[in-house]
C-alpha cells in the first residue's frame, strides 16, 4: 500500500445533521475529547472566543456574535482522520448548510429523545436521501425523561421514511436512566455520569445473562429489558451492511452526550461501519480516490474574509489522490492551470495552512473571484467534471429596491457577484426582465447579510420588501406550457437568471393542488 492509499483509507468525513438544542456541538465536542484533540470538553461553545478565532470572517458575525459560515474540524482517533463538518442551525441556517452536505460521505443525526424528529433534522435529512449516502441516528439526552423508544424509532421511520436498526437499547431514561444493552455482544453498559463527560471515564460492562445484572439496573428494569430485547428482536429490521450503504437503513444509538455517555460505543461502531471516501461519478466515469491524482470541487465560497482585500475563500473537498500546497492544478471551469494559493485547513479549532491534504478532507483556498459552486479542480492534463451541486429550495423571500437608483449598475453587479457565491438566490418576475428582482433565501439572516455587503463592498443602498411566499419549486418539465398553468390563488410565477421557470406559493397545501391541477407537471425541491 502507498503511503496516499493509507492516508485515504484513514479517513472518514461525514456531516452532523439535527435540529438546534438537540445536541451537535456537545456530540462533536465529545469525539475532539476522545481524539485527544481538547483536554477538556466545553470549549467548543463555551470557548466563544476560540470559535470566534476560526470563523469571525465577516464583521456581521462579530457584530453579532454568531457564526454565519460552517466549518470543519478534523481529528485523529484509533488510527482514523475524522473530518466532521459542521452545518450551522439557528439563525445562520443558510443554503451553505445544505451544500455542506454534498462535501460529507456519510451523516450523523443528532436526536432529542424527548422531542423525536424536528423541522431542521427533516430538511437536512432529504438532502441525505437525495444522495444515498449512510445516515446514522445517535438518539441523545437519555439522562433526561424521554419519549418511548419504540415510539422515537416509529416516528423516524413514519417521518423520514428509512428503516431503523438498533444497535443498542437504552434501560431507561431521565433519574431511571441505567445504561444501554449492546444488541451484538449481549452486553449492557451501566450509566455512569463520567464527570459531567469532562473525562472519558471506565464503562462497567455486565453480559445480560448475568445474575449480578439485577444489582445494578434492579428489577423492574431487567424484567422490562428482557421483554423489550424479545420484541425487538423479532419486530426491528436486521442490521444489513448493504443497505447502511444506501442510505436505506439507519443504525441508531442511545446515548447522553453531556455526560459522555455512550459516546465512544457510538463513535467505534461509527467507524466501523463507514468506510474512507468513495469513487465519485464525474462526466468521465467514476474517480476512484486511491489510484486517481488529486482532484476535488468547490462546494462554498465565504466572502470577504478580509474587507481592504475583498477577497474570497473557496472551500473545496478533495475526492482522490494528494493534495501539495505548491502543486500545479487544473480549474476545469475556468479552462486555466494555477496554483492554489493559502492553502488551509481546521484542526481542531484552529485554522492553519496545510501542506499536504488527501481525498477526504476539506481545504480553503485564496479565490481571487476565479471559482463558482461546484467547479472541479484537477491534476493537469485531466479535465473531468463533477457532478454539479444542486439549488436548494430558498423559504424566504423579499423585492429588492433600490435606495439610489442611479447605482443601477453597481447594484446589478454586486447583486449578481452574491448570488454567484451561492449566498442568495435571485429570481426575476415571470415577464419582465433585471428591474424587478426577487431574492430568495435559505435562512433569513442572509437578508442582512446581502444588505450589509451591498453596502459596505458596493456601495448601494437597498430596501427588502418580504413577500409571503415560503414555498418554491423549479419545473422539471420545460415543454409544458406555463400561460396554460391553472394555479391557485396564492401562486406565482418567477424565472430564475437562465430564464428556468419557478413557482411559488404562500401554503404548502397549494403544491399538492397545483399538482393536481395540472397533469402531467413534474416539480423538483431542487434546481440543476
Ligand atoms: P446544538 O444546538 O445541537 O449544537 O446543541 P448543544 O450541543 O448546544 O446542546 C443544547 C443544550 O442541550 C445544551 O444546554 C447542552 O448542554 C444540552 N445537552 C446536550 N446534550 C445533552 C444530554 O445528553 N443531556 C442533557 N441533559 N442535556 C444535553
């Protein structure tokens, strides 16, 4: 094996999805405890300064105090190189979120076992779906009272529509909390609070057929387990390696995050089950990681990382062979060889320039303006292109005015350059052209943040007008004819800047209906 081939089988990248409070960045700040990566868990988020250190790119962040870019940790654990990369939630829910899902090979979801399946997880889980990629469930906050896990694991499969298979089973939940059965090993795990999870801590393992069991789970819990065990293994799906793969089947885990419990069990068996970065299908075939040269596509563009400079990061995931901080490479978009230039990646918290980078991880490069979302950058003399990222569908909506209309051009300009950069979408009315624009958002922070930057980098002042529309969908079928098109009264029609037709409604229900309405239209959550 080469040393490249051993670098890439060491990897393993994958996204955490959930809704905000169900417990990302307590999961992720406990796998950083395990790979030695922080001493002492907590400093993910209690440490503001040091997450502000790696992401306070835009001046709206500092202003605010949040994070708007997603970002990506990398740590080393039992021989693995573990990418995660972050998807923001809250407020700083954007497209990016979305796209950072096209980077990972597999997804972790975090659920609150008191709450089950929320909007956030629903939305980010269909982007997953849209993929194929594996999903597994780590299924959180057992220390706390939780809903019944038959009920949780129904609800995953009613709601996402994927086959779940329990790995474990938790004994309890809240003060009655007593550990988690290991459906392999017949084994349970007794709860332990290992120090408000700032340590590892040592696990006691009892095999269930033990008579000591009893004493530490008691009665009434054993007696449950056992009957729970006996359902399970004759209701649950069986655990098929195969359709993980697909995305098909979920293995799902228990666990408590905060105390650090079931943390490890689900981060071994996490491991084990995925595997390091996968061929990716290109214009030219299938581009196998390990005997490919380096190549790799753009999946964000942060702006203005540096305001004097106006310059840009593209982040890009490396899908084969080595990356080398002074090699010659390939921008197929652009028809051009360069070389990137600052190189950097994340280790743990801390952004650094890299020298070397293999199919797997994530770097950022200096973009002097060259790059677009989902451009493929390759070895010269290779010229393939991967598959493109889609857009996704934008929930917020505004008119944009124009304060000083004499701007005319920079507004057009600045405007074009933002969407361009994946930051907004913007939409045009069905039979007019430039001068009534349309802007579509993700999450409705990216409004401010396209005022703010038309300001500060362009110079225009603008006004948003929200529109009430919060659903879109792109027209799959071109031929059909939209003047013909009975819709309902909350729709409207909009064109997209390659003159792609969309439609929007107010009322999610008005989909069905204009579906009805309209035999033979093909809608689609995502644009090409
Ligand atoms: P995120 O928004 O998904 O990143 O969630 P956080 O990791 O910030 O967690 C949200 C809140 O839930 C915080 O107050 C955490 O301390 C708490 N929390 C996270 N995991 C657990 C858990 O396993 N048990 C309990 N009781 N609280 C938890």
């Amino acid at each position: 094996m080469t040393d490249i081939t051993k670098e890439i089988e060491k990897r393993r990248t994958f996204a955490i999805i959930s809704h905000p409070d169900a417990g990302k960045t307590t999961l992720t700040e406990k796998f950083l405890l395990y790979g030695g990566a922080i001493n002492l868990a907590g400093s993910v988020k209690g440490k503001a300064t040091a997450r502000h250190a790696v992401s306070d790119w835009m001046e709206i962040e500092k202003e605010r105090g949040i994070s708007v870019t997603s970002s990506v940790l990398q740590f080393n654990y039992d021989g693995f190189c573990i990418n995660i990369l972050d998807t923001p939630g809250h407020q700083d829910f954007s497209e990016d979120t979305y796209r950072t899902l096209m980077a990972a090979d597999s997804a972790v979801m975090v659920i609150d076992a008191s709450k089950g399946v929320e909007a956030q997880t629903r939305k980010l889980f269909k982007v997953c779906v849209m993929r194929h990629i594996p999903i597994f469930t780590f299924i959180n906050k057992l220390d706390r009272d939780a809903n019944d896990t038959f009920e949780l694991l129904d609800e995953i499969e009613k709601e996402l529509g994927i086959a779940t298979c329990p790995i474990n089973w938790p004994i309890g939940s809240g003060k009655n909390f007593k550990g988690v059965y290991d459906r392999n090993t017949r084994k349970v795990t007794i709860y332990t609070d290992t120090e408000k999870g700032t340590k590892e801590g040592t696990a006691t393992e009892i095999d269930v057929d033990s008579p000591e069991l009893e004493a530490f789970i008691g009665m009434e819990n054993k007696e449950q387990l056992m009957e729970e065990i006996e359902l399970l293994d004759g209701a649950s799906a069986e655990f098929d390696q195969d359709m993980v793969n697909i995305g098909e089947l979920s293995p799902v885990f228990f666990g408590s995050a905060l105390t650090n419990f079931g943390v490890e069990i689900f981060l071994r068996n996490f491991l084990d089950m995925t595997s390091s970065p996968l061929p990716r299908k290109s214009d030219a075939g299938e581009v196998d990681p390990m005997t490919n040269d380096f190549s790799a596509f753009v999946f964000k563009i942060q702006a203005n990382m540096n305001k004097a400079h106006r310059d840009r990061i593209a982040f890009m995931r490396i899908c084969s062979g080595e990356f080398d901080a002074g090699m010659e490479v390939f921008h197929v978009q652009g028809n051009k060889k360069l070389r990137l230039s600052q190189p950097q990646q994340m280790m743990a918290q801390e952004r650094h320039i890299v020298d070397h980078a293999y199919a797997g991880d994530i770097i950022g490069v200096f973009d002097p303006g060259i790059f677009s979302i989902g451009d493929t950058i390759c070895a010269p003399g290779q010229k393939f292109q991967y598959e493109g990222i889609p857009t996704f569908a934008p929930e917020h909506f505004a008119r944009v005015r124009q304060v000083d209309t004499m701007k005319r051009k920079q507004f057009v300009k600045g405007i074009s350059q933002i969407a361009q950069e994946g930051a907004i979408q913007i939409f045009q009315e069905f039979n007019t052209g430039m001068e009534e624009i349309i802007v579509g958002v993700v999450g409705v922070l990216q409004f401010e943040v396209l005022k703010y930057r038309l300001q500060n980098e362009y110079n225009v002042e603008i006004i948003l007008e929200n529109l009430p529309y919060e659903h879109i969908r792109w027209i799959e079928n071109k031929e059909i004819d939209l003047d013909m098109l009975t819709g309902t009264s909350d729709m409207k029609k909009i064109k997209d800047l390659k003159g792609n037709p969309l439609l929007l409604w107010v009322n999610s229900w008005s989909i069905g209906m204009t579906l009805d309405r309209n035999k033979g239209l093909v809608l689609s959550e995502f644009g090409r």
